[in-house]
C-alpha cells in the first residue's frame, strides 16, 4: 500500500520524518532524505504494523510529502535505491516545500504551481528525467486548467552523472523568465494571466476594452 512520508527539516540540519496514521508510530532523523527512509524501511520491517490510510496529514510550508510503498504483514526487505529514486531524493532535498507522488514506475515532484517563479515539476522513471514548468492553460476564455509544460528531458545513462542541482536552477530560471511586466498596473505576472507579452489580463479589460 501507499503511504506518505511527512519529512520536515529541523535547525538546518537534520531531517525528521513521520508517517501518519501509521501505528505503532515510526519516527526517524538523520542528515538526509535518503538515510532517513532506509532507517523507515528497517523500522518496517521488523515491525507488524496498521496504517489508517485517512488519517490527515499537515503540511508546514518548507515539509517535504513522499509517498512510498509498504506492506504490511511482510518483512519488508531494505533494498537498494534505484538511480532515478536517488536522484528524486536528491531533488526533493533540494526543493523545500516539493511534493513527490508515487506510482510504481513514476515518480512525480511537484513545486508550487503557474503562480510560483520558482514552481517546476520534475517526472522521474528509470529511463528519463523531465524537468517541466507549471503553467495555466486555458481551454476556452473562462475555462482553464492547472498544467505544465515539458523544458527538458534528460535520458537516464548510467554511466553519466548529472549536475542535478545545475539543472533545477536552469528550469526555475525559464519559469521565471515565462513570467510578464504588465505595462498598465507595472505587476509581474506569471504568463497565464497575461492577455498579451506586457499586459495582464485584468489592464486589458480595464484599458483595452477585451472581454473575457
Ligand atoms: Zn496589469
């Protein structure tokens, strides 16, 4: 079953983390993501444990969410992390506040969203890493909907390692350059509220006379 790890950095130094709903409980701290989860995975699996799977779970702003899998019942063998489940604790480390989903072949972070010059969406699988920016599509002139676009995808060679940091930096750096100065109300705004490249969406109502 899916369970979420809430995993939250205290005094700059440490990573505490929390699995709710899960009983007995399991805490961990160590000086990174990935020491903390393989200590949640030996705690696992030596204990017969119950997660209440509705159990709410609260976010501080800065916590990181990851969702893993976990049997209960089983011995739950601490195996070895693959690449691309490294390099997404790499990224999550680096990105306070970032949600990372789980499905088994994909894993899924998210920062933020299309209103965030810093927002980017990072889907990892054992072949590739895409880096996208999260932005507002609108399907009709009042309908939209919350996506992202792909940036970069990085095939997965084992044999190279990547500048992870480098390229997260990159792709927060394009989405904030998606973002617009409306000449009107001198606001930056994130391109989905832009009605053209230097006026929002609420000056060309107001000074242009478009209905939207
Ligand atoms: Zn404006």
């Amino acid at each position: 079953m899916k369970a979420k790890i809430v995993i939250r950095k205290v005094e700059n130094k440490f990573y505490v983390a929390d699995i709710p709903g899960l009983k007995p409980t399991c805490h961990s701290l160590g000086n990174s993501i990935k020491k903390v989860l393989e200590d949640i995975y030996k705690q696992l699996a030596g204990t017969t444990f119950e997660l209440n799977q509705s159990e709410p779970v609260t976010l501080n702003k800065e916590d990181n969410l990851l969702e893993i899998y976990i049997e209960p019942g089983q011995r739950y063998p601490v195996t070895e992390l693959r690449t691309f489940e490294e390099y997404a604790l790499q990224i999550l480390e680096m990105l306070p506040g970032a949600r990372a989903e789980r499905t088994p072949d994909v894993i899924q972070i998210n920062l933020g969203d299309f209103r965030d010059e810093k927002g980017i969406v990072v889907i990892l699988t054992s072949e590739a890493i895409e880096l996208r920016l999260p932005t507002l599509e609108w399907l009709g002139s009042h309908t939209s909907v919350r996506s992202s676009k792909l940036w970069k995808r990085i095939d997965l060679d084992n044999s190279k390692s990547f500048d992870i940091p480098q390229l997260i930096a990159s792709a927060q750096e394009a989405q904030s350059k998606t973002f617009g100065v409306c000449k009107f109300c001198s606001q930056k705004k994130p391109s989905g509220w832009m009605s053209q490249q230097d006026v929002c969406q609420s000056c060309a109502e107001k000074h242009l006379g478009i209905v939207y």
